[in-house]
C-alpha cells in the first residue's frame, strides 16, 4: 500500500558488500551480528506458521539488514510533507491523462469488477495510479529483505513480524516461482501495491487461470483492490466527500472525526457544496477535514473515505486518491486554492521544469513530466545554491529562476 514513496521517490543506496579484502565498519558489523540473530531466532514463529526448512532458509539466502528501508520508515511523505505539497505532487494533468487512458484501456474488465465489487472504477484507477504511477514502478526491493529489516529493528517490528509470516507463507506456496519477491521497502507489491496479508486474504483469480497475478495482470491487482475495498465495506454508488464552503460559525472546532454528523446536519449550519449543488443524502454521516486549517480547502468525509484509509491511513493519501479519481471522471480542480499559495504545474510545466534542470547538468534519466526523487534532488540543489528554502518542490518560481537562468544564456 502505499506512500507516494513507491512512484519514483525511492532512493539509490549503495550496495554494501563483504567479501575478501573488504572493510566492514564496526557499526555494520554489530547490526548484521543482531540481524542474523534475529533470523535465527524467528524461525519458530515461521515455522509454527507452517513455512518448510526449505523455503525459510531459500528466502534468507545471503540477506543482510537494508538501511533504506530504515530510512524510509522514519520519513513517510504523507506524514511529513504539507497536504498541500503532497496532493499537488500526487494529482497532475500527467497522471489525469493516463488514467483516462487506462479507463478505455481496460473498460471491460472495469465493467466486470464495477459490476462485482461495486467500487467506483475511478477509485481503482487512482489508487493504480498513486501507488505505482499505473506500473511503471512497483518497487525493486526484495521484499523479504525488506519486511525482516523492519521486524527486527525500529518502531514497526510487529507490523514487519506480521507482514514477513506472511511473505514466507506466499513463498511457500510458490505465488511468484521465478525468483524473490519484489516490491516496495515496506513489503507491497504489484500494480496496486497490497501488502502479502492483504495478498493472502484479498487477491482474486479474475481471469480463472488458477494464479492471483497481481505483478503482470493489471485488472487482476484492480479486482484485488477492489475486493480489499469492497470487504472493507464500500458503499456502492456514493463519493469519497465534498468540498465544501463554511459559513463564519464553522471553524476549527468542527472539525475530526469525534464531531462527525449527518449532511443534513452540516447543511442546517450552513455548510454548502463549492460547486453549488445539492448534497444527495442528507442522511449521510460525514466529518469535516480542514487540511491546511480555515482558510484553506474544506471537506465533508463520507465513509468511503474511510475505506480508503484502510488501505493508507493518512489522510493526504485518501484526499489525494478521491481527488484523482475525481479527476480522471472529468472533474475539476479543487475550488478553494491552498493558503500556502501552493499550485498544481501544468503538464507542460513538469515537462519543462525537467528539461531546464537538464540543461543545467543534472542527470534526470527519461524525462516523463513525474517529478520524481531525482528532479527533487536536482531542485533541492538549485535551491541551496540560490539561497531559497531547500525543500524541492516543483513551484512556478522554480520554473521563473530557469528561464531566467536560459534565457541569460
């Protein structure tokens, strides 16, 4: 599942080798020394789960602690990054266009799952779209690696001990034979990003070919998803939420879960859609989320919002998934703009902010308008040496600073 980590924000780390004539620091050293014990030791539990000899020591062959995952673990986006920053990242004209493209790509299949699931085929798509830009990255971490680097160390060591059961019984099952399970530093894997517990209680045969592909089998990861969805009980038929506009009286302290009340409710204080229409059920429970504060976009959460929270719970992933399926329907924007002053570029823009950082020497691969970790890398270093605040987001002034930087030649 995911973090906004698994579309090109993953970084490179160096590979750490031992071998004849190889320095090993101290520090390393120890932590291999505890991890090997950790490994060890957690055969029991793996074991009692009912994972072979075999497949246990087959999947820990040659491993050693991953200090990405360690450093991805103390630095999720969706926890760290401003909701504006993070929704304008997550929903560009770029990721807007492929899933439209990708909704006729595979209309029958979507018909399918509508029909079975009952989960709005937008919200698939988008959740496609966020966890691995509709395939183009669906991580390249093995994922053993990565769940027992979690397990043995740090504050996530249950949800890894958990996760890592999970990943051995697949193995043990020979879901993916063909070599070691990839996927993101946190354990998720395939189009949509499902952890192996998820795998394990969620994924579904759609094409009754006997396998649960969720790696090379695109509307199999989308009926999957949608199973996960539907048994977390979406409502068939209904939104995310609404954007809304609040009278004078509603501040703050409306907001939260705690304080949530029916539409009808909200309506009675004066609560009203930005776009002007009708709430469609007044009945409908809902609370309201104000993101960036009063001043900022104000939202009305319904339940489905909620179900898509169980498959990320922060609440800028959820924003961020309603918001682009809601674009990829034919949507618009979001209405209020950001306090911070904060707005999504262009797809033009993106493109153009790349090609300009390429000018100006730094290497950022195939340029694909996804301002990934290595165009933040480079934006970061613009940033610090043009004294500016380095937090390497893509601004309108970025794009100002390198045209003005070309055009002097």
């Amino acid at each position: 599942m995911i973090d906004f980590r698994r579309v090109s924000w993953l970084a490179v780390c160096a590979a750490f080798c031992i071998g004849a004539g190889a320095v090993v620091p101290i520090g390393e050293a120890n932590a291999d020394a505890r991890y090997d014990k950790f490994v060890r030791e957690f055969w029991a539990s793996a074991r009692k789960a009912g994972v072979s000899r075999k497949t246990y020591d087959a999947a820990f062959a040659g491993l050693a602690p991953d200090p990405v995952v360690l450093e991805k673990n103390a630095s999720q986006p969706e926890f760290k990054m401003p909701p504006s920053q993070y929704v304008i990242a997550a929903v560009t004209d770029t990721r807007v266009r492929i899933g439209r493209e990708m909704a006729e790509k595979y209309k029958t299949e979507l018909d399918a799952i509508e029909k079975r699931w009952g989960v709005d085929r937008h919200v698939l798509l988008a959740v496609w779209g966020m966890e691995t830009n509709f395939g183009t990255f669906m991580g390249s971490m093995n994922v053993i690696r990565s769940l027992s680097t979690l397990a043995y160390k740090g504050r996530r060591a249950r949800f890894g001990r958990s996760e890592l059961i999970a990943a051995l019984r697949m193995m043990e099952r020979g879901v993916v034979p063909e070599g070691p399970m990839m996927g993101s530093w946190a354990g998720a894997m395939g189009h949509t990003q499902l952890l192996p517990s998820n795998y394990l209680r969620f994924s579904v045969d759609f094409d009754g070919n006997g396998k649960r592909d969720i790696w090379n089998t695109p509307h199999e990861a989308l009926a999957s998803t949608a199973n996960f969805l539907a048994r977390h009980k979406w409502s068939p038929g209904k939104t995310w939420g609404y954007e809304v506009k609040l009278p004078s009286r509603v501040g703050t302290g409306y907001a939260g879960r705690k304080r949530s009340r029916s539409i009808g409710k909200w309506s009675a204080l004066g609560v009203k859609r930005v776009n002007g229409a009708a709430f469609p059920r007044a009945g409908d429970r809902a609370y309201l989320y104000l993101p960036m504060g009063r001043n900022g976009p104000a939202f009305l959460l319904l339940n489905n919002f909620r179900v898509i929270m169980r498959y990320n719970a922060a609440h800028t992933y959820a924003l961020s998934v309603g918001h682009l399926a809601d674009r990829i329907r034919g949507g618009d924007s979001f209405v209020t703009g950001w306090p911070d002053g904060a707005r999504a570029l262009t797809e033009d823009e993106r493109f153009e902010i790349q090609r300009l950082l390429t000018i100006r020497g730094h290497d950022l691969g195939v340029l694909d308008g996804i301002l990934g970790s290595k165009t933040r890398a480079a934006i970061r270093a613009m940033q610090k040496e043009k004294g500016l605040k380095v937090d390497g987001f893509p601004t309108p002034k970025i794009i100002e600073i390198l045209r003005a930087e070309q055009a002097e030649g």
